[in-house]
C-alpha cells in the first residue's frame, strides 16, 4: 500500500499514526497477513508535485509498482488561502483546470506504473480546504463561506475524477462534517485547526474501511 499527497496523509500535527498506517492494520485484519506501507506524502504538496513525483522519484515509482492499494489525497494546497486571494472564491478558481488535469494525469500514471494489473486507487477529499469547525469561525463569516465554496469546488473534482477514472472515492467531508453538512468537526482537528488528530485520523480509516466494504 502506498499513499501519496499532502501533510494530511503525511500526519503532520496529529502525533499518532496517521491514516494510511490505520488503513494498512485494518487491511492486516481482514486480510491475516501483514500490509507494507509506503506514506510518500509530503508536507506542503501539490497536485503537481505529486504528478512530478510518480515520474522523477525513483523510490516512490518502486513503492508504487509493487502495490495492491494507492491512496491519494492532494488539491489542498493547490489552492491554499493568500492574502492575494484573500476570500475571492473566482481567484482560486482560477487554479481548478490544473488541479483538474493534474488528478487525471496522477491516476493514469499510477495505472501507467502497474501495467494493467488490478489495482485499488483511492481518492480521497477533504471536509476543508482551508482551516476547519470552530478555527475558520474564528476568521469570520466572508472565511466560512469561501472555505465552504473553494472545497466543494475541489471535491467535486476530486469526486469526477474517481468516477471517471475508476476510482474509489472517500468522502470526508461527509465522514467530518455529516450528511447534512451540519456537524462540527473541530473535535477532529489538531490545534492548528487545519489537520486531523489522532480521532481525525481514525475517522478517515473509519472512512476508508466503508468506502471499501461498499465497492
């Protein structure tokens, strides 16, 4: 199993293991043989440097080539907040074509890099783009209601192209926030109000698991 993406699959903050560790433990328990894993995300990606990194870095081309299961999560910081930008959702949109064309071209490659053999690759999306709960209140109603546009921008590319490609695609922001978009995820996140604790991470597996039991 290899994950690829940003400092969420990365587990920055959390100090715990992760989601794609939970992922693997909870694959070793159905499965009754130990899970290798390969957590190839890195703080601060985006969705081009994940395209940069399945073609020029050696190692995660090995990682990837050997694995039954591809998890990705990125897009994030392709359109992380500015002062530029501030809350004017049409400047982040701006950047939407390339992290488009960049999820297809992470997908392809990954398939590209297994030969045709079956493989699971898994997309993930995110409850919040930008600061979550009771942080991005904090920054005022104009923050609240970009965050929410620019994240369900993103996610709905990250969902189309799970559909278009064949992909498994996790919905956190429904696993974070609930069916009616209602709850309040601040319980989920670390102190910097922008990535998961170790209850965020194990809601993602959580995720993952269900995803996966319903394919």
């Amino acid at each position: 199993m290899t994950a690829l993406g940003d400092s969420v699959p990365y587990g920055t903050a959390c100090e715990c293991e992760p989601y794609p560790g939970l992922s693997a433990s909870d694959v070793e328990h159905v499965a009754g043989h130990t899970v290798a894993v390969s957590n190839d995300a890195k703080p601060g990606y985006t969705s081009t440097d994940v395209v940069h990194q399945l073609q020029q870095d050696a190692a995660v081309v090995a990682h990837v080539e050997a694995s039954q299961t591809v998890m990705v999560e990125v897009g994030a910081n392709d359109v992380a907040h500015s002062s530029s930008c501030g809350t004017t959702v049409a400047c982040y949109d701006a950047k939407l074509p390339q992290l488009e064309a960049n999820l297809d071209a992470i997908v392809r490659r990954i398939h590209e890099l297994t030969h045709g053999r079956k493989i699971a690759v898994v997309l993930l999306d995110y409850w919040s783009v930008w600061l979550g709960g009771q942080y991005a209140q904090a920054q005022g109603p104009a923050y609240v209601d970009a965050a929410n546009t620019v994240t369900a921008s993103v996610n709905d590319l990250i969902r189309s192209t799970a559909h278009s490609t064949g992909s498994m695609y996790v919905d956190l922001r429904t696993a974070f926030r609930g069916p009616d978009d209602t709850w309040d995820e601040t319980h989920l996140l670390a102190p910097d109000g922008d990535h998961p604790n170790a209850a965020g991470h194990e809601r993602i597996a959580q995720a993952i698991a269900g995803t996966v039991a319903r394919a």
